[in-house]
C-alpha cells in the first residue's frame, strides 16, 4: 500500500499525536502520550519515503537534504496545524520527523506554569530561560509567554527562531519573526540587528553558541526582556552551563554579567499523565540577592537550596513538583523517579508515603 502525507497529518490531528516518524523498514509511527504507536500498513520502503519527503519538501531543502544529508523547515497543514520537519538520511535512504505545533496558543494556567510566572513577563528587562531536554515543550512554554504579552502590554516583541514553529499576529503588540537561514544567518546576527530595532522583548529560539549566548545576556543587560531556551534541567547546571561556554578568562565577567541580568530560570519536563495525555512538571527559580551571590561567587550548587527556601517567592524545585502532581494522582510514583533529578532521595519519600514503585 502506499501511504499519502495528507491522510497521515490528518491522523496526527485526530490523535493528539505529537510526533511522526517516517523510517524505511517500518510503518509510518506516531506518538502519542509519550508512547510510539505503530500505523497499521505496511513497512515503508525507499520509495515510500523519498515520494512523502518530496510531497512536502521545497527544492531549495531537497538540495540540504542531498548536500548536507538533512534539513529542517516548517510548513502549515491547511487550516489545522502546524508542523517542525526534519528530513535525514539514514544508511543511504531519507527519514523524517515531523512534529505537531497545535494552532491554539495555550494560557499560562493550561499548560500548568506557576503563576509567579505572569509577574516575570511585564518585566522590563531582564534574561528569563526556558530549560529542559527535547520535547519537553519548551517552545509551547515560551509561545504561551510571548503571547500573553502580546494580548496584556503594549511594544515590540522579536522572535529568532529555527524554524518558526507558532505564527503571533499583531494584537496589542507588533511581532516581527525572523527564521534562521531564510530571514537572517545566524541567532546572534539577528539579536545584534535586533537591537537596532526598537525592540521591548526578545526571543532567542536557541542559545546554542557562545556568540549567541553572549548577544542575548548583552540584548538583555541594555534594556530589553530577553527569552531564550537551553537543553538544561535545574537552574543550577543552566547557569553553569552558559560559564562553561565561556573561555576560562572570562568566565568571571560572565558570572558577573549573569548575576546581574538573569531574572528567571523555569526548568520543565514533560511526564505520561495517568489516564493518557501528558503533563508538565517545572522548576521556576527567581534571581534574589541571595541568588547573584551565588552566581557571582561561583557557588552553584547552593542554589537548589535557596529555590527550596524561596517558596514565598513563588519558587519550586522540579522534584516537589513532581510529588506534586503524585499527590494529585495525576502522574505514576515510577514517572516521579524517571523524571526527577534527585533520584534517590525522592525514591525515599515516595517509600515514606506507601507507594507503589516497580522501578528498581
């Protein structure tokens, strides 16, 4: 049988499916609550693939792929989705996986962020990162944000991303979008063009270089709110990860830039919700004078402590809100352990409160 690209995005649609997979030797596979699924049918061949690829693919990223064994881009599925392709090639023959960008933005409160969140986003100035593995929902987070300032508080929002995943009309704001490779070269090219731009707010898709890094602590150290993401979990491995970026003679002005200008770290992961579907845990960290010493003075890993003292501040550690949502029955005690970052200890407290681990 052959498979079409449109019947498969509708499937995707009608499922919730976060995911699609397109590999030679099996059948087309979609996830779904963070489990793959099989397409009943059968395995795809080098046909199967090259023909799907080629029904979505420009000229232009069908080149990459030849050239450069890949690319990346996204496109928009009529009226329904939005999808983030990437084309591979793998042992001579193409793959991809596309992935659902749903077209409904989320509230703050549906997606489960703290609502000391809300706070952060009519900041002025200030570096606010979104952390977390891939496909944690990072970009969901951050669009949420941008567009809860978009619709609350007047100015100038710029996005950099790779591709653009959420389209933002114009609402109580004015949004310019630039996608990496089709709009500007480079992340750190865009935020310098950027602040000749009368920016108020910017988001840096992806904090992947020291160039990029730096653009963006700058960016928010001169006056603009700042957004960017890192593949991080915790603040405190965040902060240490942007340092070691950095060449070892200027990894104190960089800890000095930091403690100045970072205002928020949100840390997230995505966990199987029980009764299927899935559901965020985070970690928020707010920047207190405490907080900058400790940037400052190099001291990192007291951080996790101050977060765990700072919950009049709206504060919380990634692992309290994991037993959160046990508590709430709304996750498995094996899901908190797989997700957690202080693994033995939160097997002890879930011990403490009888439950049932099958996770050795």
């Amino acid at each position: 049988m052959s498979y079409e690209m449109n019947d498969l995005l509708d499937l995707m649609v009608d499922e919730g499916a976060s995911d699609l997979h397109l590999e030679v030797g099996q059948p087309p596979t979609i996830r779904t609550s963070g489990s793959l699924v099989p397409v009943e049918g059968d395995n795809l061949t080098s046909e199967d693939t090259q023909s799907l690829m080629e029904s979505i693919t420009s000229d232009v990223y069908q080149q990459q792929v030849k050239t450069q064994g890949g690319c990346d881009f996204g496109f928009g599925f009529q009226d329904k989705a939005r999808f983030r392709v990437s084309v591979l090639k793998a042992k001579g023959n193409v793959g991809m996986v596309l992935r659902q960008i749903p077209n409904d933005m989320f509230g703050l409160r549906d997606i489960g962020l703290p609502d000391k969140v809300r706070d952060l986003l009519y900041l002025p100035r200030g570096l606010v990162l979104v952390t977390g593995p891939t496909g944690s929902g990072k970009s969901t987070t951050l669009a949420s944000m941008i567009n809860y300032i978009n619709e609350n508080r007047d100015g100038h929002i710029i996005t950099v991303e790779d591709p653009i995943e959420f389209y933002h009309q114009h609402k109580k704001c004015i949004v310019t979008q630039r996608e990496v490779g089709t709009d500007v070269p480079t992340f750190a090219e865009a935020i310098k063009r950027g602040l000749r731009q009368d920016p108020d707010v910017i988001l840096v898709g992806e904090m992947r270089d020291l160039e990029t890094i730096e653009a963006a602590v700058t960016a928010a150290e001169t006056g603009h709110l700042v957004f960017g993401t890192l593949h991080t979990t915790g603040a405190a491995r965040t902060v240490d990860r942007i340092v070691d970026a950095f060449p070892a003679n200027t990894k104190d002005q960089i800890r000095t830039q930091l403690a100045s200008s970072l205002v928020a770290v949100i840390s997230q992961v995505l966990c199987k919700k029980i009764g299927g579907g899935r559901i965020a845990g985070f970690e928020l960290m707010v920047a207190t004078n405490s907080i900058r010493a400790l940037i400052r003075d190099n001291k990192t890993y007291r951080i996790t402590s101050d977060i765990q003292t700072g919950a009049n501040l709206g504060m919380i550690t990634l692992d309290s809100h994991l037993l959160s949502l046990y508590n709430r029955e709304l996750v498995t005690a094996d899901e908190v352990i797989d997700k957690s970052q202080n693994t033995n200890e939160i097997r002890d407290k879930l011990a403490s409160m009888g439950a049932e681990i099958t996770k050795r």
